[in-house]
C-alpha cells in the first residue's frame, strides 16, 4: 500500500518538469513562403504554443517517457551552415541497376534534385519543398495539412510549423512510374532541430515506387542530442498504386518524432514499408485511412534495437468504407537493455461492412536486459467483417540453433542465420536487393 502513493507522487513530478519546459523556437523562425503555406504555418504555430509536451499520463506515451529531451536547448540548422560531414555513400547508391527515375538529397540548407526527363515530360513532379513553394504552390494547396492535423501533438504542431525542407511528389492521372524514386534526408550535428516534410499524392489510376531515408552520423559515445521532427502526408487517388518504402538509420543521439497518415481512396492500393535500425528514441504515429471502397493497405515493418534504445511504433488501420482491407505485419529484434514498443489498432468505422483486417507484431529479445511490449487492439462498429490480430515476445529457439551447431556453425554465426530467417518475410517485401542487402548488414553489426 506504501507503494502506490510513493509511484505518484514520481509521476507527477516528471509532468511538471516536461511542461516547464519548452522549444527556444520563436514565430521568427517560421520561414516565409506564399499565402497558403503561411497560413498552414500559422495555425501550426498556434497549435505548438498551445499544445505542451507530452508525458506518460497520456495513454499513447505511457510507455515512452521523454523528460529527459533537453528541448530548450536545440535549435534549427542556421542559415548557411555548411560545416557538416558529407552524406554516406552507401545512400545515395542508385536502387535499381545504375539509375534512379529521380533522387532528391537533402542536407542541412541544401538540396539536391536529380529527375528524369521522361518523367519531367509526363508531367511528374519530384522535387524539394522550398522549390515547391516558389514553383508549384496551387499544387501544394491540395497536399498541405490534408491528412496530417497539426493539433495531434506538439511534434505535429512543431514539423508543420518549423519544417526546413523536404519533398514534394506529384505523379498525374494515369501514369506509371517505371524507375523507383529515391529521397535522402541527412541530419548532421550536434543539439540541432531537423524538421521535414514530405508530401505525395499519386493521381487516379497512376503508379509508383518510392524509398525515402532518414539518416545521420552517429555518435555512439552519446555526449550530443539532436532531434528530427517529421511530417508524411500521402494520398493515394481512385484505383492508384503506391509503394512506399521508408527506412531511417538515425545516429544514436537522435530523438526521433514523426506522424505520418496515407489516405487511400476507393479501388487504390498501398504498400508500406518500414525500417528502423536507429536513433535514441524513436516515437512514430503512423496511420492508413482506407477511404474509399475496395481500397487495400498493407504495412510491414521491422526493427532492431540494441543498447539503450528505445523504438515506439504507434500504427492505426482505418476502415472508413465497405469491402476495405489491410494487413499488417511488425517484427523486431532486440539486445542489451533495449526496448521496443508497439501500439497497434484496427478500426472500422459503422457502415463499413465486409471489412478484413489483419494485424501481427513478433518480437525476438535476445538479451535479458531487453524488453519489447506489444499492445494490439480492435474497434469495431460495424457486423459483418474478418478482423484478427496477434502478437508474440519470444527468445531463440534452441532446436534451430541445435541443428545449425551440430553442423559446424559456431554459435554466434547460428544465431545471427536465425535472426536473418526471422526477418526474411520482411526484407523479401523490399523491392531493391541493394536496400536489403545494406539493412541485413545493419543486422550483421548489431549481433556481432
């Protein structure tokens, strides 16, 4: 009884200290653009004076406490800075043979666009978020604040605000993206706010691949913090294709925040993909509406913490209208005194009859420090519908690691054939070998 009290009185005071504090940011670092944008921004900067930062009263961070993130001491990348290590080589190889369709790289103050011509011509659009504002600004009109509220959080609140750069893809009515598009976001330095977003919307009967990574150096010793701050807004039109593929490796000093929804109207089709591999903390609220009937949606994701690492996957699967389905499957891999959290819910909305619905999340800890928690979830509003959902926390199966041994495969080899088989579904959903063949390396250090 002596407990409970003592376990409050802690709570509270953990509160109290993450609303006492608060981003140095002023309205004078909004950066100026046209008149649609500038009033997105403003709004998202009423919300982000309003909203405080969160804390583990509230039920989607119970399990992710940030009291720690000193945000009064980060500040956006200055102007003209330039004194920052290059991008690794390893992301900006071609996905597909020796060629992109288009690649956009983006650097602190800086981007780099490279596109196709014969996708200039179709009338496809691939380009960085400032360029977009002074170029294709009616455009933008229609993706800006479409599926991302700026009132869902302060980190919604502060990317929608505050964002530096990002991207921009449009892929007009009817056309098909042959060559996969490729966009980079690269976070250098150290106490610095790195703020995106990305915008896509996939037009009425055309297709596309795109991969975008977030990516930084690393900083294993920890004596620096840095912070990425994101926002993805997608639409995928009637009887549109999209698959997307987002893979972020941030260094170990990063705090990483990012809510992210795809709206997919009646007769489209999303694949998305994710992988993560990095950062300190990583808090992601990732969302699919499927909006229109018949729409389809499927996430895969995989994870690998080590460490004191700590990865918060909060996903949603909305079905807003008859005949819908989606599937979902999460695996993660932990050590050391890691932690994984996943948060998964299927929603169907009434009406939306003939729903199918599926959600996974496997866990495989390793080490005895590490911890994974998985929370599925279903609500349900409508009679007529297959929803299931399931999840696992297990270690190594011995009879695996027996038969590998007792041919000659020395035990730490064993276990990493192991984890490489426990992810293979995931990885086969990859469409690029090169990306594949990067993040099982990835796997490869982490277990050595």
């Amino acid at each position: 009884m002596q407990e409970k009290p003592k376990k409050v009185v802690v709570t509270r005071t953990r509160r109290a200290d993450s609303a006492a504090k608060d981003f140095a940011f002023t309205e004078a670092d909004i950066r100026t653009a046209g008149e649609v944008v500038a009033s997105y921004r403003t709004s998202a900067w009423e919300a982000f004076k309003r909203l405080s930062l969160p804390d583990t009263a509230q039920e989607a961070w119970r399990r992710t406490d940030i009291h720690a993130l000193s945000v009064d001491k980060f500040k956006l990348v200055p102007d003209g800075e330039k004194d920052f290590p290059a991008v690794r080589a390893d992301l900006l190889k071609p996905l597909v043979a020796d060629q992109h369709g288009g690649q956009i790289v983006l650097t602190p103050g800086a981007a780099k666009i490279d596109l196709d011509e014969k996708l200039v011509r179709q009338g496809v659009i691939f380009t960085d978020l400032i360029t977009a504002e002074q170029k294709h600004p009616e455009l933008l009109a229609k993706m800006i604040g479409k599926t991302v509220n700026v009132e869902e959080g302060k980190f919604a609140a502060l990317a929608g605000a505050f964002a530096q750069n990002g991207v921009l893809l449009y892929v007009p009515k009817g056309v098909t993206v042959e060559e996969p598009l490729h966009s980079v976001l690269w976070g250098p330095g150290a106490n610095l706010a790195h703020v995106s977003h990305i915008l896509v919307l996939v037009d009425e009967g055309a297709s596309v691949t795109y991969v975008h990574e977030s990516a930084s150096p690393d900083d294993p010793q920890g004596a620096s913090n840095s912070m990425h701050a994101g926002i993805v807004e997608i639409q995928v039109m009637q009887d549109a294709s999209l698959k997307f593929v987002e893979l972020q490796s941030w260094g170990r000093h990063v705090w990483n925040f990012s809510h992210e929804r795809v709206r997919v109207e009646r007769g489209g089709e999303l694949d998305w993909i994710f992988g993560a591999i990095g950062s300190r903390l990583t808090k992601n609220f990732s969302e699919l509406d499927l909006a229109g009937e018949g729409a389809q949606g499927r996430m895969s994701g995989f994870y690998f913490t080590d460490g004191s690492q700590h990865l918060d996957h909060d996903t949603q699967q909305n079905h807003l209208a008859p005949h819908t389905t989606s599937d979902l499957l999460f695996k993660g891999a932990l050590k050391g005194r890691s932690r994984s959290v996943w948060q998964g819910m299927i929603y169907v909305a009434p009406g939306a009859q003939k729903t199918d619905g599926y959600q996974a999340n496997r866990n495989l800890v390793l080490s005895a420090g590490a911890r994974a928690d998985s929370i599925p979830g279903l609500e349900i509003l409508a009679d007529d519908v297959r929803c299931t959902h399931g999840a696992t926390v297990g270690k190594l199966e011995e009879e695996p690691l027996f038969y590998l041994k007792s041919r000659g495969i020395p035990q730490s080899e064993a276990e990493k054939i192991v984890v490489e088989g426990f992810f293979d579904p995931i990885f086969q959903r990859i469409p690029f070998e090169g990306v594949r063949e990067r993040f099982q390396e990835y796997i490869a250090n982490k277990m050595a």
